[in-house]
DNA sequence: TTGTCAGTTTGGTATGACTAAAAATAGAAT
DNA sequence: ATTCTATTTTTAGTCATACCAAACTGACAA
C-alpha cells in the first residue's frame, strides 16, 4: 500500500509508522486526546493499527520528537498539546547545541539584544496604560528585593517580560521564555553581587523613564546598554564551551 | 504543577539508545563524521555498541529527530552538520501546525515584520559601503524581472535578504530562510500581476532611499508599509486553515 | 487508615526472520 | 574497452516472540 502522505513535508514517505503518526497526530490536534495526560501504550497502538511492536514505537518517538508527547523512561508517554511555547523549547534544545560553534553564544544573545530593542521602542510608541502600570509593578518589584539576589533575578526577568507582552502577541512572550531557559542556567554561576542589582535597577528605572516620556531612540539606546552590560556580566560563564 | 526544567537534563535516562546517541553525537559534532555522507549502518552500530537492532533503529531515529542526521526510506542516513538552518527547519515544521490555532499566521507574519523593521532602521544607521551596494544590486534585479512575476518573486526575496545579512550575524539569515520557506507554498496560490510588481519595485526603491538618507524613522516607516501591504495580499490564501 | 507485597501493565531490550528497495558486482552485448 | 543489463549482496522496514525491570494496581494485613 503506496500512501503518499498528502502535501507537505518530505518526499517519500512510506513508512508504516508515519502512517500511524498521522492518525494520533490529528487526534492530538483534535483535542480527542487531552493535553493532561494518557496516551494509549504501545500494546494499544498495535491492536488498533494492527502494526508490530517496532512501528508502534517508532510512532510513539517520532511524535515525541515533535513535542507532541512527553515521555519518561518507563512511563506511558503523556499528550503534550503544541503551543508556541513546544516550539521554542525544541528550538532551544537545539540551541543548546549549536552554541559549541564559534561565537555561537555571542550571536544568540544578539538576538536578544536585537528584540527587546525592537520592543522597547514599540514601548515608547504604543504602549498603553495598562503596560505601563505592568512596568511601574514590575519595578517596584525589583526595588523590594534589591537585597535578595536569588529574588532580584527573578524579578529581573519579570520586568523584562514585560516588554514581550506590549505587542499582545503570544509569540513573544514565548521567546523570552526560551532565552531565559536558555541563560538561567548559565546565569545562577554568576557571582551576585547588591550593588550589581542597584545597577540594574536604575538601568531598568531609567528605560522606564524613557518610555514614560515616549522617546523609543533613548529607550532603545538605554536597554541596549544594559543588555551589553548583561552580557559582560555572562560572558565568562560561557568559556568553557 | 510545573515541573523545574533548570538543571539540565532528565534525571532518570537508563535508555541504551541514549548512550549511543551520545556517542555518535560527539562523533558528529566533532567532525568525526564529515557533514557530506554515509553513517554507519545499523548492522554497524550493532557490532560496535554491542546492541541490539532495535537500540540501534531507535538511536538512530533520534538523531533523526534532532535534526543531524537525514534518512531517506530506504537509504542510508546522511549526516547533516547542524547550523542554524538546521533549526529554523525544525522550527518551520512546527509553526506549520501551529498555524492552525486562530490568528497563528498572522500572528508568525508579525514576528516577521517586527524582524524587518528592525533590520531596515539597522540598515539605515550602520550599513556599510557593501551592505548597501548590495542592495542596489538587489533592487537592479528587481527592476530587471519586473515583467516575469515569477523571477520577480525570487528577486524580492532576495532583495529582503539582505537586510538580514547586515548584522553579520548567521541567525538572521536563517530567520529569513524559514519565513520564506514558510511562505513559499502559499505566495504561489497568489495572483500574480505585474502592476504588484511594480508597486512592490517602488517600495523597496523607496525603503533603499530611505536608508541612503540615513533615516531609520521613515525606512521602518516605509517597510511596515511595503510588508502590511505584503500581507494582504497573502492573507486570504490562508484562509482555508 | 495506612503500609506492605504480590500480580499486572508497560516500556526497554534482545533475537531471529522475512521483504523490498537500493547498491554493488558480475556478465553480456556492442 | 565501454556500456548496458542481470544477478548478488547489503540494508532498511517490518513482523513475531520472548524476557526483564520499573511502574502501576489492588488486595490484604497492621
């Protein structure tokens, strides 16, 4: 049986398992099988597709190479509904890896740079009310732990969220996200220090302020400063790689 | 009940395959394995992991799945270096499902725009010498295929990867890639008329100027405009998801 | 009610076998 | 000798079976 899989994706494909990735993918798709949890076991998937054991499995790891399944070493593999959320911890996963090239860190964290400039600016110039309350909560946040540099972190990246959020556009969010997985790691090796905090309270204070007087240039000029200052801060944690 | 994804891997990973996953990783990225061709088979792993077939099959398979290896049906796998491309292509695979939730598309055809915008305000107050020859060339090319729609499709795409090459940096290239791989299919289902081309000629005429004249205002300006523009010509051949 | 333990379910692995497609090789035809 | 073709070998895809160990279930005892 020749099933040429409809449109799409890679050219020939006939594999029986991909047959039956099909069929569980809609499921999943459908919501027929919940995000939660329980996906029907191998055994299952034999007596259904009436497949070997060696398709049923291999089904079972392509979707879990997709995202689209959870699973742990012994355990019946859970339904893992996509969001964009999925795509950027695949797509750091893989990250992860690429960062052993060349100045491979450096140019991610770029890219960071390079978004949150592009989002600040578009918080000088669009945001609203509510986004700028967001911010003021988000600051005083930072204010209240200036002292604790476990809680300063977190609030640290609550602040920076923020400015994810301005363009209503669940993608966003979803990126930073990812970096903050991504850096957190790297972040926590790195010596905390109260006055380091400060720095990076009035480095937030002072971007609010350029936003509040909705001149995205000198907000874009001081986020980028104080990402580059985060970089030399992480930089060296990176060497070894 | 989130689970706490800081500390690196999984802890409980007793899978043989993972092992000989990690083995043949290594063996990739250190060059072992050039990026052209021929893996070992699996009758080879087999002799030296001293595995089964079906450890064997399914490391395999997990490489597959993280994107450095390529297996064609009945073919030996192909080692694939990864780059960034790499990546995005995973990436691009998901966002293809992804678009299915309400306003998916137009959500990614932002991002894309915020991207560009970026790229152009960039282009107007760092481009060098090259950078900006470069798009002269680009925009010849344009004019060039202004009657062919179908050339002129690839000259446009063209003409917009340049902006992504300005930062030197290797991710944006592959950013652009997998919009235009995203986009590709359903550009074709447009209607293609050679006044578009001309107004899409103009815009980025304009765009060009706009950077030759050093403003990033009025090129970001001019690029919201040309890609808003863009998108509502594509819009409606996503209707259908 | 709670803790323990045996039975069941399920994933992980190992074998062995068979098919069909691809690659390699030998052989025939020019 | 070169090219084309037929045959052999290799290899991935699939199936069936079996065993183990971890996880789950539920009955039973404390």
């Amino acid at each position: 049986m020749k099933q040429g899989s409809s449109a799409g994706a890679e050219p020939p494909t006939d594999r029986a398992a991909d047959r039956v990735v099909a069929v569980l993918e809609r499921r999943i798709y459908s919501g027929e099988l919940h995000d939660g949890q329980m996906f029907p076991s191998e055994r299952e998937i034999i007596g259904e597709f009436s497949v070997s054991r060696t398709v049923a499995r291999e089904a079972v790891k392509i979707l879990v190479g997709r995202g689209l399944l959870e699973d742990r070493p012994r355990h019946r593999p859970i339904v893992r509904k996509p969001g964009y959320g999925t795509v950027t911890n695949v797509l750091g996963g893989l990250v992860q890896h690429l960062i052993g090239q060349p100045g491979g860190v450096g140019q991610i964290f770029e890219v960071r740079i390079f978004v949150e400039a592009g989002l600040v600016r578009l918080a000088a110039t669009d945001a609203t009310k509510d986004d700028i309350r967001h911010l003021r909560e988000a600051l005083n946040r930072n204010w209240d732990c200036i002292e604790d540099s476990e809680a300063f972190y977190e609030s640290d990246k609550d602040f920076h969220a923020v400015f994810y959020t301005i363009p209503g556009n669940p993608v966003f969010p979803a990126i930073h996200h990812s970096f903050c997985d991504w850096l957190d790691g790297h972040w926590r090796m790195m010596p905390r220090l109260p006055e380091r905090n400060r720095r990076n309270f009035e480095a937030h204070e002072s971007i609010l302020n350029a936003i509040l007087e909705r001149d995205p240039d000198q907000a874009e000029r001081l986020l980028r400063s104080h990402l580059n200052d985060a970089w030399l801060q992480v930089k060296d944690t990176f060497k070894d790689l």
